[in-house]
C-alpha cells in the first residue's frame, strides 16, 4: 500500500516514483528529476492504469532505428 512517502516503483531503484495524493489519488515522478513534473492520477485513473499494465496494454513494439535511444 503506498503511503505519503516517495518510493521507486521499479526492481532496478530508479526511474519512477510513486505516493498516494492527500485526495487519494496516486502522484509519479521521474526519480532522476525530483524537482521535475509530477503526474496525479485520481484513484480510478490509477486502477485503470494498473489493469492495463497487468494485461500489457501498453506494451511497446520492438525497437526500431528510427528511435533516439536502444531499450
């Protein structure tokens, strides 16, 4: 359960993080910009979110040279 404290969201310690919002909601952030945007997700936008990772919704086709950075 996430709390109001900041943690990566990642096995590897780096890239996102992750806090429950005071409405609830879930706020992420870059965790190589602490001081950069932050994301605020209501609690349902968060679900869906969560359920789409879970079946791979979002998955990306493989890498192609035309991209700036190899995976």
């Amino acid at each position: 359960m996430l709390g109001r404290d900041w943690v990566t969201a990642s096995e590897s310690g780096g890239c996102v993080e992750v806090r429950r919002g005071e409405d609830g909601g879930v706020r992420v952030r870059n965790s190589r910009d602490r001081g950069g945007p932050v994301l605020d997700f209501t609690p349902g936008e968060w679900e869906d979110f969560v359920r789409g990772v879970n079946r791979r919704t979002f998955d990306l086709p493989e890498w192609h040279p035309g991209w700036h950075a190899a995976p």
